[in-house]
C-alpha cells in the first residue's frame, strides 16, 4: 500500500529520501559510509523463530561491498532441524529493503534480514520465509489478488510488585498511569519497532493483570497496521526481539506465553487480513462485506483445524483456547463477536460523519474508510511460527476463493450470538471444534496437508517434520489430566516460557 515519507520514523528512509523497497546495495554503503556505522549485522531466523545474529565488523570498502553481495555461510542443521548434518551448509543472502539502525547496539551498527539458501544458490525451499512468499506467489498468480495482513502482539510484563496505584485484577483493558506500571516499555518498544521499519496502528494495556507473591503480571498488547504479507511477518519477528532486549534493560520479564496460570487470560497473536486487487481492497461491496471477504472465511475455517499446527505449537497453547477466556474454541465467524474463532471488526460502515459530528468546525469530508475493514483471525498465539502461520492464511484464502460452494459454507458457519451462553447450547452442537492439543492439531495437518503442498508452496519433508514434532508432545489427555491443578500448570507454563 502506498505510504509517504514525511515523517516516517525510519532514518534510513529519512537519510536515503526512499521507501524500504528501493534500497539498493549502493544506499546502504552511502549510509553506512556518511554515519560512521562500524557494523553489520545479518539476522535471520531460526527453528526456535528467534531472531539469529552474525557480527560482521566493516574492515573497509571492499570488504562491506563483498559481504552486501555475497552474503555469508551458516551451520542449517544447527538452526533447522530437519536438515542432516551431512548436507547442512547454507548462505544467508542480505534482503536490502529489510535494513534497519540497530536501536540497542553500542558500536553503531547496521542490521539486515536475509534470505537462505542452498549450496546450488537456489531459495532453500523449507525455509519458512521463502514458503511465504511462495504463498502469496501462488494465490498473487492463482487468483489476481494479493494479501495484507497484521498482528496484534499480545505480552505480559513480569516485575516486582507496587503497592501504589493497584490495578483491578483482570480489568486492565486500556488502563493509564499510574494504575498501570509498564506503559513506557511499551512505549519505548513502538518507537524502537517504528524506527525499525515496522508500521504500528497504536499500543494499550490489555485485559490480563495480576498479582502473584510479590510479583505483578501486566498484560499490554501493540498492534500493527496492515501492510505487505512478507514484510507483516518481519515485522512481527522483529518486535518480538526489540520487546525482549527492551525487557532485559529494564530488569523485567516479558513472555508471549500463550497460557501464564491458571484462570488468567492468556496472550494471543490474532491476525487481521485483507484482499487487495490493484492497491485497492477487496473487502467491501456496496457498504458490506464483499462475496470475496467472505470466500477467504471459507477458507480459514475450513483449515483452522490444521492452521493451529503453525499457530499454536506447545502444549499450553491448548489451556488457552478454552471457552470464557475471550479465546475461540469452535469453528465459525461473526461480526464484532469476540466468542467466534474468525471475526469481522468494526469497519466504519455507519452513513453518519461521525468526524464532523464531533468536530461541527470541520467541513464536511468525503474519505473512503473502507479501506479499513479487516477480517481477524483469533486462535494464534505467542507460540507461532509466525512466517509459516501467515503462509498458512494465504493459502487458507487461496482455498476459500477456490472453494466449491465456499458462500454455502460461509453461510452455514456464521454466528450472531455468544455461542457460550446458555441459551445457545443448540447453536453450539452444531459447530465443529478446534483441536485440543499438539498431537490432534498434528492429525489435523496431516489430513489436510495436500492442500499446503498445492502450487509448491509447503514442502511434505517441512510439513511431515512438523508433524512428527507435534505429535511428540502427546498431548492428547493433558489438558483432562491437569484440570485445575495450579502447580503442575505452572510447571508447564515455565517450560514454554519463551516461546515464539
């Protein structure tokens, strides 16, 4: 989508006076060379979705020239693994447009994501970035439309407790200073993000606080707007890391952490996506929901069951998705509906200027804002591996708009109701569910896993190694056999911390 320069947060954008697409490797030596940056840095990700780093001093020109063009080597049975040993070397190759001034780095530094790839200089073809864009390749070629996607990053911050100014347990939705303690780390973190490239819509303070001993859990959430599919997942990536350094130099905890103890809201990642054809959205027709919109619905529930296998991936994944824990447990849609597993938000539909209602100085405006609509996808969480679940969404929408009888299937799926209210018991049979662990979520992929590994997109040697994982887990009874038991939760909760 096209966004201007002015006041953009990013410094090489400001410095090089162009958007992060047209850099060029001349750019960056430019900036490098005219702001003293002594360091690059090649990030790239690895099976754990953490953020990798490679240090590479700049000794002079030639040799910053030389690592811009060729990349480097790296050890892929160590980052990935389902790679022998064997046959394990691969190159990271820098992506210019992903460059960005490294916010924490003493010696000023430069860092760039990269791209793998194999010994024969092909893309490695299960690296989870290269499965993304092959996704949004296929549905781009396959259908004429393309995908824009965010994320609402959902985290706890963990620190000492204060006495002054208690929050009110569970009641920390958009809450202010004092009553809230973490506001400037969040802050902190989207000026850092936004200087990173990333494109933010805004920050709270979310639902969950609490207390426990003599520590509080602060529950915030930032949100971004949507953008390109692949640069939405970098972003996401990047934040996450800018989060947790942050953290560290504040002497806190963050966790993404889907389940934190036991009846306290847990984090999630949900998704919001949008069709695009021709820079111009696909959402809206006439005021509603577009027949297209609701295609793309199809497709998400038709695999949600195996779309939690990329989105959900340990076991306490599953003590989230509960019901009366404002996360979904059922397959359906709705407006606005916060019970239902795909939502359709607010999307400015109203004939009244609402602007001008508030604002009677103003004349009148003719904006467009259905632009704004998104469709959210609400059963991630912190967990995710964020590249392969945005690739599995592309390729959920691909097979909604391809979908026979896709509106009949959109049709029979929506729900106007809490379906978890008493007096909707009936409605709610007739739904299917999500899985309920890793090793159901495993069975789920490998029933659905054609439908990845249409166009070339997912590899079966990725999807069977992700199987294998999750089935390990053998899940199947856990959730039944922990119940309530706070102890035993909390020792899962500690061994999936740091997930994500």
């Amino acid at each position: 989508m096209a966004r201007s320069i002015e006041m953009n947060p990013n410094p090489l954008v400001q410095y090089l006076n162009k958007h992060p697409e047209q850099f060029t490797k001349t750019d960056l030596i430019k900036y490098i060379e005219d702001n003293d940056i002594q360091m690059v840095n090649f990030r790239y990700i690895g099976w754990d979705l953490r953020l990798k780093t490679l240090n590479i001093i700049v000794n002079d020109r030639d040799h910053l020239d030389a690592i811009l063009t060729a990349g480097e080597r790296v050890d892929g049975s160590s980052l990935f693994s389902f790679i022998e040993a064997g046959s394990s070397d691969l190159y990271i190759i820098p992506r210019y447009k992903t460059a960005f001034l490294n916010p924490f780095s003493d010696i000023p530094a430069i860092d760039i994501l990269c791209s793998y790839y194999t010994k024969d200089a092909v893309p490695f073809e299960s690296s989870p970035e290269y499965i993304l864009k092959k996704a949004h390749e296929a549905m781009k070629n396959e259908t004429g439309y393309s995908f824009e996607v965010m994320g609402e990053l959902e985290y706890y911050v963990i620190a000492e407790k204060d006495e002054l100014f208690e929050a009110v347990d569970q009641r920390g939705y958009h809450e202010s200073t004092p009553f809230t303690k973490w506001s400037q780390l969040r802050e902190k973190a989207m000026q850092a993000i936004s200087q990173c490239g990333g494109y933010i819509k805004y920050g709270h303070a979310e639902v969950g606080n609490f207390t426990k001993g003599n520590m509080i859990y602060e529950q915030n959430e930032i949100e971004f707007l949507p953008t390109n599919l692949e640069d939405a997942a970098d972003q996401l990536t990047i934040a996450k890391w800018i989060l947790r350094t942050l953290a560290y130099q504040y002497g806190v905890t963050v966790t993404f952490a889907p389940k934190i103890t036991v009846g306290k809201a847990g984090s999630g990642l949900h998704i919001h996506t949008k069709i695009v054809k021709d820079g111009e959205t696909a959402m809206i027709t006439d005021g509603t929901l577009s027949d297209v919109a609701k295609r793309a619905i199809a497709g998400y529930l038709d695999l949600a069951p195996s779309l939690t296998a990329f989105g959900n991936t340990n076991p306490t994944s599953y003590f989230r998705l509960v019901p009366h824990q404002e996360a979904p447990t059922n397959i359906c849609w709705g407006d606005r509906n916060r019970s239902v597993l795909v939502r359709v938000p607010l999307g400015w539909s109203g004939k009244n200027n609402m602007i001008k209602h508030a604002n009677p100085q103003e004349p009148d405006i003719d904006f467009n804002f259905h632009n704004k609509q998104t469709v959210e996808f609400r059963c991630p969480d912190g967990s995710a591996d964020i590249h392969l679940l945005l690739a599995g969404l592309t390729v959920a929408a691909r097979h909604g708009l391809q979908m026979e009888k896709a509106l009949e299937y959109a049709e029979r799926t929506y729900v106007d109701v809490n379906i978890f209210d008493d007096e909707n018991k009936e409605r709610l049979s007739q739904l299917e569910c999500l899985p309920a662990s890793c090793f159901e979520s495993a069975e789920q992929l490998e029933r659905q896993k054609d439908i990845y590994m249409k166009y070339g997109v997912f590899t079966e040697n990725m999807l069977n190694w992700i199987i294998k994982y999750l089935k390990n887990f053998n899940d199947q009874n856990l959730r039944a056999e922990l119940a309530n038991d706070e102890d035993k939760v909390m020792a899962l909760v500690n061994k999936y911390f740091h997930c994500g």
